[in-house]
C-alpha cells in the first residue's frame, strides 16, 4: 500500500511538471522546488549521503561560480542578466534558485548519462568511464537548456540577452557555456567518486526506483506541448528584437520531442531490459553495472 502511495504522488508531480512546468510562474517555481526535494532525496537513497552531498556540493559551487563569471564578464555565456526572483537572497548576482535548478536537471542527466553507457551510477569504475560519463551527461543537460531557454528569456522574461543571438534572441555563446559550466560539475563528481571507489555500500535499487529521475527528465521535455495552444502575441529580446511566441513555442515543443523524449526513453528502454517481470532484479551502487547493449 505505502508503495502505491508513492507511486500515486509521484505521478501527480509527473503531470503537475508536465502541465506547468514549461512556464515561469510562481506555480511552476513551486513544482520545480518540490522536484527538486524529491531528486535530492532519491540522490541520496541512490548515491548514499556522502556521494548525494558530493554532487550537490560542487554542482551548486561550479554552477554559481560560473554564472556570477558570466554575470560579471560575458564568458562562457555572451552579455546577460537575471531578472527572475529578484526579491529572493542572492549568491554573488545570481538567484539562489539558479543552483538548486542546475541540480534538478543535473541529477537526471547524470543518471540517463550512466544508463546509456552502462556504467555504475555510483561514479566511474575506470578511466574511461571517468571521461566519458561527464561528457554525456552534459550533452543531456544541456539540450534541457537548448529547449528551455528561449521562452524563458523572451516570453518568461526570467533573464535577458542584452545584445541578442539568433535562436530566439539567445546567442550560441549560451550553449557553450551551459556545456562548459556542466561538464565541470559532471567532472569534478566523477573524480570525487572514482578516488572514493573503495569505499563498498550495500545500496541496492530496483530499476522502477532509477526510473524516477528519468521519468522527471521527460516529463520536463513533454512540459512544452501544453503552452503551444497558448495564443500567438510578439515578444521582444533585450536586444530589442520581435519574435513571435507561437514560433517559440513550437520550436521548444520541436526541440523537446526530438531531443529530450528519445534520450529519455532509450534510458527507460535499457531499464525494462534490467528487470525481470515481477521487478525482482536490483541494481546496485557500489561496483561496476553493465546494462544490456541496445
């Protein structure tokens, strides 16, 4: 019963991202924070408390480093500002949401990361592993931003570009350095893990549990459809350039099918391949797990 109870919220969080979670309003803040608790805590039912507080750790340290950078100099990202939260505390000049949201993203990247190259979720076991897991996962991130960004920046009005770019009003610079300031976190997790990798858990999960952060990951690509029956209206960049909201939203809701979706479900594909019918096989978090070549 308490398993169907879980399982029943957490579908209602899936539908709550996927009917709000596209948007920047206050609701859609909420809902993030909330996903965000719930990643956090899977972390550490996954990772363990050290490894979990780890990756928190030096994503939110990377994160905000990098985004003050960017505030202050225009590197890695072009010329921006933040314009969303502005009552809430600040790190430096960015929103102490900004690396909280890094993580709820981040978390779900490293774990489809691991699943598509069948390595442990725990952390790398070898040195392939410890360059290649980061370079995936931050490719999985940062197509999160690839859909997200323009909309947030033109219709949201969460931050803004002030000398344009052409996706939307976001420059290419954006992109760059999404992967740069990603792959730093991805990295500095993996080499905190792979010298921890003596240490031994007893951590066990089920392939139903790892799909969780997956099935969040999803559901914040699907989140993109709902706002296409929005109504078209023009919205202008902080470089003063005219765009049209439904050409936005299409592109996001494009973007986000064909991008996001099938990184997803090809992670939710090597998971079904893990278990047996009655989800009796488990994955564990100490050692090495190779999953089934697709």
């Amino acid at each position: 019963m308490a398993r169907f109870c879980s399982w029943l919220a957490f579908s209602a969080l899936l539908l709550a991202v996927v009917y709000q979670g596209g948007r920047t309003t206050i609701l859609a803040q909420g809902i993030a924070a909330l996903s965000i608790v719930v990643l956090f805590l899977h972390a550490v039912l996954t990772l363990g408390v050290i490894r979990a507080g780890a990756f928190l750790a030096i994503c939110l340290t990377v994160t905000f480093a990098i985004e003050n950078l960017g505030v202050a100099t225009g590197f890695p990202f072009g010329a921006y500002e933040f314009l969303v939260a502005p009552d809430l505390p600040h790190v430096g000049a960015i929103p102490v949401i900004v690396g909280p949201l890094y993580f709820g993203i981040g978390y779900p990247a490293w774990i489809i990361a691991c699943l598509l190259l069948g390595t442990d979720v725990g952390g790398p076991a070898n040195r392939r592993e410890l360059a290649f897991t980061p370079v995936v996962a931050a490719f999985t991130l940062t197509q999160w931003d690839v859909v997200m960004d323009p909309a947030s920046a033109t219709i949201g009005r969460a931050w803004a570009w002030f000398e344009s770019g052409g996706y939307f009003g976001v420059p290419l610079s954006n992109f760059f350095g999404w992967f740069l300031t990603t792959w730093l976190f991805f990295q500095g997790f993996a080499l905190f893990a792979y010298r921890d990798r003596g240490r031994r858990q007893s951590i066990r999960r089920s392939p139903a549990f790892l799909a969780v952060p997956v099935l969040l990951y999803a559901a914040s690509a699907l989140c993109h459809l709902l706002p296409l029956l929005d109504p078209d209206t023009a919205v202008v960049d902080a470089g003063g350039r005219f765009w049209s909201s439904a050409d936005i939203r299409e592109t996001a809701a494009i973007m986000a099918l064909f991008t996001m979706l099938p990184v997803a479900v090809v992670a939710l594909m090597k998971l079904a391949g893990m278990a047996d019918p009655l989800g009796a096989e488990t994955v564990r978090a100490d050692r090495p797990t190779h999953f089934p070549a697709s």
